[in-house]
C-alpha cells in the first residue's frame, strides 16, 4: 500500500511541475540598444539643451565665413560658417525702404558692412516717402552690442545707398533720393569718429542720377554721374573732404570715344590713381564687358588712358 501511495504522489509531482512550466506566463526579455533607455533616446551630457535644432538653423546668404541670413524676416549674422548666429535687431522691411524692386532675398549691395572688425547697415525710416530719417546700425564687438547712430535727421526715401569706412574711425555715407525721371539729389556723408556722429559735404550741384561714388583717404574723393544712357565719363573729385568738387577730365582716345561711359571708383595703385570705365547699360563692344583702365597723377583732376581690362581681369 505504501508504494502505491509513494507512486501516485509522484505521478501528483510531476503532473504539477509540468502545469507550472505550461500555464505560467511567458516572460520575454528585451535588450536595449546602445543609446537607449525605456525607449527614450539617450542625449549625450554634452549637448546643450538651448541649441537650436539643425532644421531651425538659417541658411546663409552664400558660403562665407562671415556672412548674414534674412530667413524668418529678420537679419542674422554668423562669423563662424552658420554654426552660430547673432540677431540684428531691426527690422528687416526696413533695410529695403526706398527705391527699390528687389525680392528682398539678399541686401542691397554696398548698403552694409560685414567683417572681422564691423558690422553695419544703412537704413531709413519716417512718416512719408519725403520725409525719412537715415540710420545705421552697427557693432564692433561682432554682433554681442549694437548702437544706433543718425546720418540725417530728414531726407527723401534712398534711391542710392553707399556706406564704407576706411579704417576704425573715417567712414562715409553717400544717398540719393527724390528722383523725378533722370534727376535727383544726392548727399554725402563724413564720419572721423567711426560712426558716432557725421557730417555733410557740400553739395556737388549736379541733378544727374548718380551710379557709385566713394573715398580713397580722408580728403580724396569721387561720384559718378550717369545711369540710363551716358555719353562719356563723368566723374566729380573733391581734394578736400567735400569742401568743393570739380569734375574729373578723361582723355579718351578716337576709338574709345562713347564706348568707355561710366567711370566706377577709383583707387589707389602704387604712385598714381586707376579708376575702370565701363561702358554703361547699353555697351556693345567686344560684348560689352570689356572695360578700360585710366590712370590719374594729379589725385584724380585729369585721366589718361593706359588699356583694355577683359571681364576675367577687372576683378
């Protein structure tokens, strides 16, 4: 009796021990991947929490190191490639208050300034179309501050628009506005103390649309005159900062004579001044690309001319 007792408890036994491995709930055992916990993604330490994610960061103008975004209708700056940006704090409607039929895509040439050492941008704003002021705003500490400083305190709304400076403290400004078909007024402006406050010139006396203008040191400079259809070089020059202007005198060989039209800006080569003369809007010879190249040794009162400049060399 005692073996059949001891055999069907056995029988119990592994009867029990098999219900248990059948019936009990399946346990299944997943392994993370690396970078991973409870299926949230692992942020290395490092990461900074207040980047911006790559899909919001702006696209720049061109590949530049320093160069500038108006993504998101606002002006960004960057000096390091797009991999950090510093927000101007203006309006960006207002850099293209004006004359002007852009697409607002990049900012009107020579308008601005943007280097190692400044960054600045002309701008106006006012009431009416007659009535603006004219501002730049700048920074010398790569966009960290701002100031804000007035050209003119009233003027018509920029056709024209030019600002440089030539070292930390000289600087100018040249504008023009309240065109009436091909004429308008134009005015310059003088800073010596790197922007804070500025002067004008005197007045050239010429209505004529002007086409580029600038300064080769704190006393020398130049405008020159002429848009839609010019006949012949017609540049002005002040030796005295604005005090007074006269204008230049080219001599144009026969072949050359309404071919070589627009002068742009002079500058300094060696012992004497060179300055490029295209041929305007509606030029035709050799293509229309070719220029020639003029040289001054009187700071720019007279110009000979020395040779034909192909586009690859006008650079």
């Amino acid at each position: 009796m005692k073996k059949i007792i001891l055999s069907v408890s056995g029988v119990m036994t592994i009867a029990l021990l098999i219900g248990t491995v059948i019936y009990h709930p399946k346990i299944e055992v997943t392994f993370l991947e690396e970078g991973q916990i409870n299926n949230v993604p692992y942020k290395p330490e490092s990461q900074n929490e207040n980047e911006q994610p790559q899909s919001q960061q702006f696209q720049p103008v061109n590949s530049d190191t320093i160069t500038y975004s108006l993504q998101n209708d606002e002006l960004n700056i960057t000096y390091n490639h797009g991999r950090d940006w510093m927000t101007v704090p203006i309006e960006k409607d207002l850099l293209f208050e004006g004359e002007y039929q852009g697409n607002k895509q990049t900012l009107i040439e020579d308008s601005y300034i943007l280097t190692e050492d400044r960054a600045a941008f002309l701008y106006s704003d006012g009431p009416s179309w007659d009535d603006k002021r004219i501002l730049l705003i700048y920074s010398l500490d790569q966009g960290e501050t701002w100031k804000e400083t007035v050209v003119s305190e009233s003027s018509p709304a920029m056709r024209f628009r030019k600002v440089d400076f030539l070292d930390d403290e000289f600087g100018y400004v040249i504008i023009s506005g309240g065109r009436t078909m091909s004429e308008e007024g134009s005015r310059i402006f003088l800073t010596q103390d790197g922007g804070v406050s500025w002067e004008e010139t005197n007045n050239l006396g010429v209505t004529w649309l002007i086409s580029d203008g600038g300064f080769i040191d704190e006393s020398v400079g130049f405008l020159s005159i002429g848009t839609s259809d010019p006949q012949e070089p017609d540049l002005h020059v002040t030796q005295d900062a604005g005090h007074t202007w006269e204008k230049s005198v080219f001599s144009v060989p026969e072949k050359y004579d309404r071919v070589f039209v627009l002068a742009e800006v002079p500058v300094k080569e060696e012992d004497h001044l060179a300055v490029l003369v295209n041929q305007g809007p509606n030029g035709d010879y050799e293509g229309g690309a070719v220029k020639g190249k003029f040289i001054s040794e009187d700071e720019g009162k007279t110009w000979e001319f020395l040779e034909e400049v192909q586009p690859n060399e006008a650079e």
